[in-house]
C-alpha cells in the first residue's frame, strides 16, 4: 500500500502495558519511521489513519493484555496493525479476533515492504535509544484500561508489600521528574536469541541472533555520554550472547564502552547464566570500572531437574560460584532475576531448591512468572502439568520467602 509523505496521515503507535524493553524500542523505531516520512504522532486512536499495536505474549497476563487492546482498537476507523510477538508465538489466537494485517517482531526490518512510497526507508533509520512513553496516555481515554489492569497486577501480592512496597514505587513513578539524570538512556546490542529454552515462544517471535556492529554499539554510547545522560542500559534478548556471529565477545563490547570518559552508570539486562560462567574472569577488570550498579540475571529456577527439562543450563554450583564472585568484587551491585513457578513436572523440592538458591545469591529483587503453556513449544506437550491453584499456591510460598528476604518483586 502506498502512503505517501503529502498525505499528512496520522499515526498512533502503542505498545501493550508491560511490554519488555526491546518491544519498548521497537515502538519508538515505528513511531520515529513514521514521523520522518511526514505523519503526525497523536496520542488518541480515534485521529489516527494508522494504529500499530506492538503486542507481548511471554506470559498469559501479557497475552491477554495484546488481545483486550487489539479488541479495543480495530474498532476505530484507522488500519490496525499489529506488531510485536503475538503474531509469531499465538497466531492463532490472534486470528480468532482480527484478521487484518500483522508484523512479527522478526520481520519489522522488512516494514519497508509494507509501506512502499516512503521517502525515508526503515531501514535507513537507526536503532532507537530511548523508550516509547510509557505514561503518555495517563490523562487519555485509554488509562482507564491500563489503571485496571495494574490493580488486576496487584492480586498476588501481600497487602504488607503492597503498601510499604508498590504503593510508595509507583507514587515515585508519577512524581519522578524526567531529567537526564533519571531518564535511562538503552544501547541495544543486538536482536534474537539463539538458545532453545523448551518453554520459550518468544524466540520464534524474534529469530536467531544478530549482533549489531561494536562500532555502531560504541557511537550509540558516546552519542549518549554527550547528550549528557547519567544512567545507561545494555540490553538485548540475550546480551550476554553478543558477538558470537560476528566473531566478538560481551565483554570486549563492555570494555570498549567503558573507554569512553564521563560521569554515568550502567545496568546490564538480560545477561543469562551461561554466559556468566563461561566469562567470569573477564568480568573481574569490568567490574574494577565501576560502571556497572545492576545485572538482570534471568536463571529461571534453582532446580537442575526443572532447568534440564527447560533446556537451559543446569550447573547450579557454578552458577552461585559465579554469582558471588560478582557480589565479592561489587558489594553494591544491584541483582535481579525471574524465576517460573509451576514449570511441568515441578514438585514442592523444586519450589524449595529455588527459594534456596535465591537466598544464597541474596537476590536483590525477582519477576516471578507462572507457567504459560506457549503453543508449538517442546514444553507444551509435557506431561503432569501443574495445576492452576497449585501453581498459585506455590507462588504465594515463594513470594512470601523473598518478603522475609526483603526482596523487592513482582508476579505476572
């Protein structure tokens, strides 16, 4: 279809609530794309001539999420088009309520297909480095929606944490002043996952690893250092994988970033533990730096029967090992993980064995995930099942461990 630039079109772009930071990203490359090709950004559906929803599915809340707001707003006059990962993880399920057109996350670099006349390529645009707004909508007809679905959030959590905890987050949310000492500024490093967790849907929706060049990464980098933004995210589905197609390594990446003098720091998401391990001398010198205050560190479970039948990395010990060597070297760093209760085949000493591990490490905070049973998934098709209300049980076990911890976290 062609839309050319003299139409003056109008766009509105919205990623679903809780979508991840990549997603996040992928939203503002969309919206940017858009707007350099002569279309205004409005911040109501009802004016757009185009509505690009970037959708999640890693988890049943989220899915449920993308399809209330792809019901929601194929009722306006505008095209909706739907991006994001549900197209590739539940197509199916999508289909049910929407038969108009789709973009999977995999295939966003190929949007100059199917937006032909723009005078400005996708593809000649470069990585966005900073989040789609979050809170543009907070005065819009859509808060409504997305208040709701945060107090539906809130049902898990003890009445004790949600008031000393959540209450006082989210109010610092709303209040915080946006400035360049708050405002993160994410250096994506590169795009897909090559590992085959059996539970995983979201690989299928973002494809195979592709790191972005180190020179391109370091540009992004210093382009931020100069704007003059204090706090820095190294993000990717997998950042620790960065460079192995390339044949560049994480923490030679990191290194080449932090050769480049300022006063900021820097926050590590999505470095798996595998990659950990396999690099836990090299993070010695990165870690003496002292750019680096936090470390998502998604293990998943503490059990090596569970992580065996996820098809992730099993070794427990070296991962504490390697854990504490950062917690040894870095007092203060910040350490964060998910964890998935109620994964197939789990039993009560699963559930303990996980609870352990985080006290060993002394997790910082958690996102607690209860199983979703992603479809064309190997774990789909598992045996024993765990069911619903046991899963929630066990979620309460777990949440009320990481209070005693004083352990900040979240369930989805």
């Amino acid at each position: 279809m062609n839309y050319a630039p003299a139409s003056l079109k109008k766009i509105y772009v919205e990623p679903v609530q809780g979508a991840c930071n990549r997603r996040q990203l992928d939203a503002e490359r969309v919206a940017s794309f858009f707007v350099h090709n002569g279309f205004y950004l409005v911040s109501n559906p009802k004016e757009a001539d185009i509505i690009f929803l970037v959708t999640c599915a890693v988890s049943t809340k989220r899915e449920n999420s993308s399809i209330s707001r792809v019901n929601h707003l194929k009722k306006y006059r505008g095209e909706l088009i739907v991006g994001g990962c549900l197209p590739a993880i539940n197509e199916k399920e999508l289909r049910s309520v929407f038969t108009g057109r789709n973009i999977p996350t995999f295939e966003l670099p190929q949007i100059d297909n199917y937006f032909q006349g723009m005078k400005i390529k996708f593809s000649e645009l470069g990585d966005a480095n900073q989040y789609f707004p979050s809170y543009s909508k907070i005065f819009s007809p859509e808060f409504a929606e997305i208040a709701w679905n945060k107090i539906r959030s809130l049902r898990m959590l003890s009445p004790k944490y949600i008031i000393t905890k959540e209450i006082p987050r989210i109010a610092g949310l709303l209040t915080r002043k946006n400035s360049l000492e708050t405002t993160p500024y994410p250096v994506r490093i590169s795009w897909g996952c090559n590992q085959k967790c059996s539970y995983c849907g979201v690989r299928a929706a973002v494809s195979r690893l592709h790191s972005k060049p180190s020179e391109i990464c370091r540009e992004e980098f210093l382009e931020g250092v100069r704007k003059g933004y204090k706090e820095f995210e190294v993000i990717a589905d997998d950042v620790g994988a960065y460079g192995i197609d390339i044949g560049k390594n994480f923490p030679d990446l990191l290194n080449e970033l932090f050769e480049i003098p300022g006063d900021y720091r820097v926050l590590i998401w999505n470095l798996s533990p595998m990659w950990l391990v396999h690099n836990q001398d090299k993070f010695l010198p990165i870690l003496q730096k002292q750019r680096i205050y936090r470390i998502h560190f998604p293990v998943q479970s503490g059990s090596p029967n569970i992580l065996k039948a996820m098809n992730r990395y099993t070794d427990i010990q070296k991962t504490v090992e390697s854990l504490l060597f950062l917690r040894k070297h870095s007092p203060d760093l910040i350490l964060t993980t998910d964890v998935i209760i109620g994964f197939p085949g789990e039993t009560e000493v699963d559930v303990d064995e996980t609870i352990e591990f985080i006290r060993k490490v002394h997790f910082n905070g958690a996102n607690i995930f209860m199983y979703y049973s992603v479809p064309n998934t190997p774990a789909h098709s598992l045996e024993n099942h765990v069911p619903q209300k046991v899963m929630e049980k066990r979620v309460r076990r777990v949440r009320n461990a990481f209070e005693r911890m004083d352990m900040d976290y979240t369930i989805s």
